[in-house]
C-alpha cells in the first residue's frame, strides 16, 4: 500500500479538493486547529510522521499540507504564518522541493529518503521490464550504437550534489538564519518605502497600529559592562533623572527592566521596556517597537540586530551616544545618525538636565511616530 504523504501526493496533483477538519469533524480554516485533511471519503490524521526529512527528522503531514496552503505565497507572508501559528518553518529551498513534488512538477524530492513498497515494486518492474526488452539471450544490448553511448554515459549531478565536497557539513542551520533575517529585513524595507519621509528620510514605524491597543515602545542599550548606561544604573537615570557608576552598583541579574514616564504631550504616563539584548525579539513586530538605542560606539553591537549596520540601523531607530564631558567622540560615531550626548564626570546635579533633554528627545520621537 502506498504511503500516506504519496496518496496525498496524488489527490493534490489531480486538483481534488480537501478540507481540514478539527476535532469535532467541523471544517477550519486554521491549520493550527485541524485535526485532519479529508478528500472526501479519504481522510489523514496530520500528525502522520511523512517520508519528509529536516535535520534528520520525519515531519509530520500537518508541516507538508501548510506548505503547499502557502505554494503561492510569498516567503515572508509563509515566515509570518509560520511563527502566528507556532508551525515548523521550512526554508526556501526546501519548500520549493516539496511544492514541484506534491505537484506533479518533478517526480523526486531530495529530502524523501524512503520509498514505499509499492513504489519500489514498481520502479523494479519497471526496470526489470527494460532490461528484458533491451537485451538478447546473452546478455547484450540489442543495438551496438546504443551500448557505446551507455559506456561513455555519466550520471547527472544538481546543484546540491555537486557542490558537495569530500566532508559532508550540514549547513541547514545557515539556510534557517540567514532566512529569518533577509525576511525580515525585507519586510521593514517594505514597510519603510511604504511611509517614505517628505523629506527623504526613511519614515520610521509606528510603536503600534492605528486604532490598536498600544504597545510599551522598547529601548535598547549594550550588554557590555564596559557602556556607560548598564542595567544596573539605566533605571536611575531614567527614573531617577541621576547617573551612578555601574561599577559602584551591584550587578543586574535581569535582561529587562520597566520604567515608567509621564511626557508632556500624552495624557498617561508611558511604560518603556529596556533590554540589553535581542533575544526576546521572538516576533518582527518587537523591531516596530524600538524607539531608542544606546551605543558605545562599537558597530559588533548591532550583529544580532535586525538592521546590523550603523547606516541601515539608525535609519530605523533613534540612536543616542552618551559620553562625558571632555572625551573625543569616536570619528565613525560622527557620521552616524545618533543624538550624542554629553554627562559631566563630577557634577551630579546636571544629570537632570540631560535627562529632561534625552526625555524631550524622545518625546518628540514618539510624536513623529504617531505614538498615542
């Protein structure tokens, strides 16, 4: 009998139509509440493990109905679905394999490592048939010109096989992060030449929807012990409007704090969420929310941002570099786009000056964003 995913195969391929079914037998549209695919009278559990292979695992048929639901899509709207529904994301070129398999547009998958019986029983009549056509009592071609040409015959590679060196390394990991963030980064792009400045200045996004329920705008400082603002003294000068030595405070054990800020030009007072690191940037939508980032100056700070470099990053989000009065300010931090900002070393009560204007700063920031 043949498999699950090869009979799936061939109702796809026809065109029948099917339907996803929950656990009550009702029709779903939410593949992430369907229980079932039905065509017709012929229904399979989507928790079926397939023929399929990623990372060396069996994916279920649930993996393989979602993909070919999004063979039309885009892959950042398939990326998308993929993490609203907490579904196992299949990168592109695998997703590509898959979808010319199940629609009849090649006759091979790379990753379908087994064979069901059937197949192997046809496939072996096949050639058995072929070779008692093509050959004589002893053995030999029937046609001389045809045994030359398969003497000299070379097996075809694609372009996978024949990449393939003398150690076989797998890089599947690579083809996942390197999706993830050219995705996204192509999303924003989108979003940015959407809301084009008047000016010529990319339009930064909003901190939340029009109309949605709003959202703590986040802002992000340095992980290094060495930055000027840590979590250890972030929330003082924030809060507080005073600057203390990290050095002198005992260290945070948080990735995350929350500040409280009541600005002029908003009726409540705003929560920020501040973080040291992007983490638990789990969704794209996270990025929407960075109003601010504090850099020392080091451009290996933004390697696991969205936007990993100075020019591409302080387009999108406002920067801001503090220093102290009296010390040069770095050549390359210059010619970025960042708000720079100077503390005296010595002089306390002028911490509240400079925190009213970083305040300010971002005041008018959230304005420009259409923050409400």
């Amino acid at each position: 009998m043949s498999s699950v995913l090869t009979r799936v195969r061939n109702f796809l391929k026809s065109g029948k139509s099917f339907a996803l079914l929950g656990e009550d037998g009702t029709e779903t549209d939410n593949i992430a509440h369907a229980k079932t695919i039905s065509f017709g009278e012929d229904k399979f559990s989507l928790e079926e493990p397939t023929e399929f292979e990623i990372g060396g695992g069996h994916v279920p048929l649930r993996v393989i109905v979602h993909c070919w639901l999004h063979r039309n899509s885009s892959a950042a709207d398939y990326l998308a679905d993929c993490q609203e529904k907490q579904t196992t994301n299949v990168s592109f070129l695998q997703r590509n394999d898959l979808i010319n398999w199940l629609s009849g547009n090649s006759e091979s998958s790379q990753y379908i490592k087994t064979v069901s019986p059937d197949q192997q029983k046809t496939n072996g009549e096949a050639q058995a048939t072929a070779e008692e056509d093509s050959t004589k009592e002893n053995g030999k071609p029937e046609d001389a010109v045809l045994a030359e040409a398969l003497a000299h015959e070379r097996p075809l590679l694609d372009h996978n096989s024949s990449l393939r060196g003398n150690r076989l390394v797998n890089l599947g990991y690579l083809i996942k992060d390197a999706e993830l963030k050219l995705v996204q980064s192509l999303k924003a792009s989108i979003r940015s030449k959407k809301s084009q400045g008047a000016h010529g200045r990319v339009a930064k996004p909003g901190a939340v929807s029009k109309g949605g329920p709003r959202k703590e705008p986040i802002i992000l400082i340095p992980s290094a012990a060495s930055s000027v603002f840590t979590m250890s003294n972030i929330k003082q000068f924030l809060q507080d409007s005073q600057y203390c030595n990290p050095r002198e405070l005992s260290a945070a054990h948080s990735d995350l704090i929350t500040v409280d800020k009541k600005l002029d030009r908003f009726t409540k007072p705003i929560r920020f969420i501040v973080v040291n690191n992007t983490r638990m940037f789990t969704k794209p939508e996270y990025w929407d929310r960075v109003v601010a980032v504090f850099t020392m100056g080091h451009a290996w700070q933004f390697n696991n941002y969205q936007w990993n470099t100075p020019q591409e990053l302080f387009q999108h989000c406002k920067g801001y570099y503090f220093h102290f009065t009296g010390d040069s300010v770095p050549q390359h931090v210059q010619q970025w786009n960042v708000q720079q900002v100077e503390l005296d070393k010595s002089k306390r009560f002028k911490d509240i000056e400079v925190a009213r204007f970083f305040w300010n700063s971002l005041e008018k920031e959230l304005v420009a964003r259409g923050f409400h």
